[in-house]
C-alpha cells in the first residue's frame, strides 16, 4: 500500500463550502435507517478494511527485521524465511482487497437500487402540476448523480475514515516505537504538506464546479437538439454554421477547462510528492547520521522510510475528513428533499375500489384552482425559480353536472373555459378545492386508485407513445393482452391495416413520441390503447383540429367505437359528436353557463348558439369534412 495521492488529490478537490452546509433535523438519523438492512455486510466491511489497515505496518516492521537480524548478520535462512512471510502479506492484502471490493459493490449497489427505486415510485405519485414545473435533467440527476453521491456515506468515505484513521494511528506508533525523534521531525513537516494541499485542492474544486456547468450546457444543447422535435426546429429555421460554431464554442471550453485541471493535478501530484520527498530524505539524513553513531539500526531506518511513506496519504485525507463526510450527507439530503414533497393526489387509508357494473359521474358544486409551485414542486428542480410560487384564482366555479351510465357528456366552450381542467377532476389528476367528483356514487378520494385507473380511460388531443414497439406501447395499458386482444383493439380503432403493411408489424418501433406516426395514426393507436384497457368510463379530447380529411373519417370511426356504450365526458369538436352527445354542457369561464341538447341549445339564443353561428359562417365553403366547433 503506498500513500494513495490521487485518492488524497480527490478528497482535497471536493467542494469545501459544503462543510458549512446545516443539515436538516434528523438527516443523519435518517441516513441511519437505510443501513439496517445492510448491517452485517458493513460490519463485516469494516473488519476486512481494518485488517487490511493492520497491513501497512507490517511489511515496514518485517523489513526491519529482515535487515538487522537477516542480512546484516548474513543470515539466509532468517531472510527467507521473512521474505516468505511478506510474500504471504501480499497474498493476504490482496485477497482482503477483492472481499473489500465486493462487500463494497453489494452494500453500494443495493443502496443504490433501494434510494433509485424509492424516488423513481415516488416521483411517479407527484401531480402532473409537478412535472410542468420540474425539469427533467434536474430529476434525473437525482435519480443519478445524487443517489451514487449519497452511496458513498456507505462505501467509499466509511471506508476511507476508518481505513486512514486505522492507518495514521498504527503508522505513528510504529515510528515512535522506533525512533520517537524522527517520528516527532516527520510530523513537523505536516503543515508544509497539508498547506500547499488546501490551496491546490480549492484551486482544482473551483475548476471541477466550472467543468460542471460547461458540461451540463452541453448535454441540455445536446439534448434539446438530437430530439425529433428539436431536430426539425433546427432543420426549418436554424442556421447550420451558427448552430456548429456556438456548439464548437462551447466545446472549447470545456477543453480549455480540461486542459487547466489536468495542468492543476500534475501540480498538486508534483507538490505532494515534493514535500514527501523532502520529508524523506529528512529520515535519511537524520537518520544515517544516528546509523552511522550506532544509535539507530540500517533496518529501522529503512522501515521508518517505508512507514513515511504511509502516513501523508492518509494524513492529508482525514484533514478534509468533514468535507467528504457532508458531501455525502448533502446528496442524502437532495434525495430526501424530493421523497418528502408529498402528492397532492394520495390514496386515502381505507379506500375502496369502484363496484362493478356500468359507471356513472357526476360532479357536486365543485371549484378547483391550480396548487401554488410550492405546493407541488422544488424551486430546486426548476431550471428557473419563479420569484411568485403562489396559487393562483379560481379556474372553476361551482360546476354540478351528471353522466348517466352509458350517457354521451359534450363539453364545449371557448379556449380557457376550463374544459381540460373539468376532465382531469374525472381522472383524478387533481382532486377539487370544494366539492365532490363522484363515479359509481363513490367520491374519488375514497377510491383505490389502482381502480380508478382500471375503470376510467383516457384519451388526450395529443397522443403520448414511448420509444418502443407498437405492441409494448398498447399492451402499456394491460401487460396480460393476448395478440389476438391487440388485433381486435386495432381493427375497432380503424388502424389494423396499416399495422399490417409495415415490415415489422407490431413489433414496429414508432421512435420518440411517435414521431414515425402521423397525427391520425398515433391518435387512433391510442384509441386502440384505450379499447384494449376497455374501460366503463371514457375521458377524451377530440384530436381532429390538426388532421387531415381521411384520418380525420378514421379517427371518428374509432371513437365511435371506443365511446359506444361506454359513460363518456369528450371535449367535443366535431358536430356530430356534439349532436349525438346526451347532454351538451357549455363552458365559459370556468362556469356552466348552459346545458342541454343541440337543437335546445340552438333555440335557447345563448353561447352555443353563437359559437355554431360563427363556425358555420367561416367553414360553409370549400371543406369536403364535416366542420368542428372552433371552441377549443
């Protein structure tokens, strides 16, 4: 074992400020409590890294012996039967190295695995409001960078604080026990070392915090332009030159900052090694002075050289021992900053599931507003704090309404009249400020959500596919669906055929989003999705405002599968939906402002009889498919 300089190097270079960091109450408790069920492997890691520890002292000591009672005596025997026994000594301190790896990796890994699992479950409980405020990169790093940072409590810094606390004390009472002198001139020297170390160490942590900036500008760059979305941005309105030379910019310095680090390790290895050279050739000639009148033996001099050599590694560690500590601790803290922010929408012990049977929904004086950022999100996830993170007004008034099982519910009104937001009560993506959403009879606060998510179906305007196959995508919504189940949802949706012409079939990747898909094909497959879940209660956003004339037949085709029989509450924007519903409730401003049917509505002179009005006046020419309402 040598004096481990790059291990010293690292620990020195860690950000120093975080020693003064304040620590919520109960974090280091808390840490606790994630090591119980690794309590044996970290005993057990412990004592191999102590008797590995025991080690480094070892061979210094047989040297000695090996010299004064081996080879200055000449005799061969003694020298090899010492030499036997360090050669057993490396055997022993590298069978302790591999068992200290793997205690290491299977404590470390499994905590890993436990904090990504706990925060990945956690974070997919969060309202949707969440993840409009969260930035993505900023999630995962807590998913990534925080949670190995936060490992490390664990591994690496519980082992080295035990390992160089071990090491320091076993090195210094050897030397003493062999020359209190030198050993009393060695540790004079510490402050020459540790001095040059500290100021190198905050040079190269000021480097290391740039390096990470300049490097995460670039992932987002990166990111934001090797999307489908991002890409075509680039190829319709971007510059090819300019989008190189900014990208070539911002790489130069990171080179540049690059180049400065590597030139700043060098020399802080170069100091290291200078002033334990220095403290070296201090043993030798203090030492051989003491040889040469007898007073020290050529051994101990040689085994006090051995064992300097072991000590400033360790030394230089253990000062920025507070450091790696709280950097660790800090990581624990990020993590544990993101599982305490609860969900607003959360299962209530005792909660029941939907009964069985066809499905009605009716909303009671219900009023909702948005929550406020602080209510569902952390300033720190946000790429920028918004300085106002209060709630916002009211967005609904005192909506009642009823869908009868098997009932057709159109909900129209202009943009912003709170559509969107009534559906996302009936899934409960939020749960209202005042008032009860119910289905079954049931208010959705007392039901399981695990049923919830079974009975209700959800379609939005725009249709959300994850890079995968065609069949993992709609067995998304129920894993056990057969082939057959899936070809039978896919000719209900109007979509089978062209599923059938493509080379790989189900098996097809639609790519980012579903971006190798058109409009009308991703909606449909989503319908597909929906009928394979086939669900009682349907929610859904008519998507024909951005489709052309025949995918706009074919999609209708496939809600008018997905919605018969079914209760279904459709942002409706096709007039034949409208003039089928049951019951047309009209919106504005987050309040009823008329119901009934269309022909009622039509007579009553209101709202929906302007908005037909004016649609009409602007789509009677020219248009072979059938006019949707401009209200959404």
């Amino acid at each position: 074992m040598g004096m481990q300089p790059w291990m010293a190097m690292r620990s020195m270079s860690r950000d120093a400020s975080v020693a003064e960091k304040t620590l919520a109450p109960g974090t280091r408790r808390r840490v606790l409590t994630y090591a119980g069920p690794y309590r044996r492997p970290i005993i057990a890691f412990l004592a191999v890294v102590v008797l590995d520890s025991v080690l480094v002292v070892a061979v210094p000591l047989l040297l000695k012996r090996l010299v004064d009672d081996g080879v200055i005596p000449k005799d061969s025997g003694v020298v090899v039967r010492l030499s036997l026994v360090v050669a057993a000594i490396a055997v022993l301190d590298a069978i302790l190295t591999v068992v200290s790896r793997w205690y290491s990796s299977r404590i470390g890994e499994g905590l890993i695995n436990d904090l990504r699992t706990e925060v990945f479950a956690h974070v997919l409980r969060q309202p949707i409001a969440f993840f409009t405020r969260a930035q993505t990169g900023s999630l995962v790093s807590r998913l990534n960078n925080d949670v190995i940072g936060a490992q490390q409590a664990f591994t690496s810094v519980l082992s080295n604080v035990v390992s160089n606390v071990v090491s320091v004390a076993l090195v210094i009472a050897a030397m003493a026990s062999l020359s209190w002198q030198l050993t009393l001139g060695s540790l004079v020297l510490v402050p020459v070392f540790l001095i040059p170390a500290r100021l190198m160490g905050r040079r190269l942590s000021t480097l290391a915090h740039r390096q990470m900036t300049l490097n995460a500008d670039m992932g987002t760059r990166m990111t934001e332009r090797f999307n489908v979305a991002g890409a075509l941005l680039v190829k319709l309105f971007g510059v090819p030159a300019r989008e190189e030379a900014e990208y070539a910019e911002r790489a130069g310095r990171v080179r540049d900052i690059g180049i400065q680090i590597s030139l700043n390790r060098s020399i802080f290895m170069a100091v290291l090694t200078f002033v334990a050279a220095l403290a070296t050739a201090m043993v030798y000639g203090f030492g051989g002075v003491m040889a040469v009148a007898g007073t020290l033996s050529v051994g101990t001099l040689l085994a006090l050289s051995a064992l300097l050599a072991r000590l400033y590694g360790p030394l230089t560690s253990l000062s920025n021992v507070r450091v790696d500590i709280m950097t660790a601790l800090v990581s624990f803290e990020r993590v544990f900053e993101v599982l305490d922010l609860q969900p607003l929408v959360a299962e209530r012990p005792g909660a029941v599931d939907l009964p069985p049977g066809p499905l009605g929904v009716r909303l009671e004086h219900v009023a909702f507003r948005y929550p406020s950022a602080d209510e569902v999100s952390l300033a720190s996830l946000e790429s920028t704090s918004s300085g106002d993170r209060k709630a916002g007004g009211p967005v609904l008034h005192d909506i009642s309404l009823e869908a009868r099982p098997g009932q057709l519910v159109a909900l129209v009104g202009p943009s912003g009249a709170g559509k969107t937001t009534l559906t996302s009560l009936v899934s409960r993506l939020y749960d209202p400020t005042e008032g009860t959403v119910r289905i079954g009879g049931l208010d959705l606060r007392d039901v399981t959500l695990a049923s919830l998510r079974d009975r209700v179906g959800v379609v939005t305007q725009e249709a959300h596919l994850f890079h995968d196959t065609i069949r993992a995508n709609l067995r998304y919504a129920r894993p056990d669906a057969t082939d057959a189940e899936i070809r039978s949802a896919l000719e209900a949706a109007q979509i089978s055929g062209l599923v059938d012409e493509l080379p790989e079939g189900l098996d097809t990747v639609v790519g980012d989003r579903g971006h190798r898909l058109s409009g009308g094909e991703k909606q449909r497959l989503a319908i597909a999705r929906l009928l394979l879940k086939a669900p009682d209660v349907v929610v859904l956003d008519e998507a024909t405002a951005h489709l052309d004339s025949e995918s706009e037949v074919a999609v209708q085709r496939a809600l008018d599968a997905a919605l018969a029989g079914r209760t279904s509450i459709v942002i409706a924007h096709r007039l034949s939906t409208i003039r089928q519903a049951d019951l047309i409730v009209v919106l504005e401003k987050g309040r009823v402002v008329e119901t009934g049917r269309h022909e009622e509505l039509l007579a009553s002179g209101g709202l929906y009889a302007d908005l037909h009005a004016t649609q009409f006046a602007t789509t009677k020419n020219g248009s072979h498919a059938e006019p949707a309402l401009d209200i959404a």
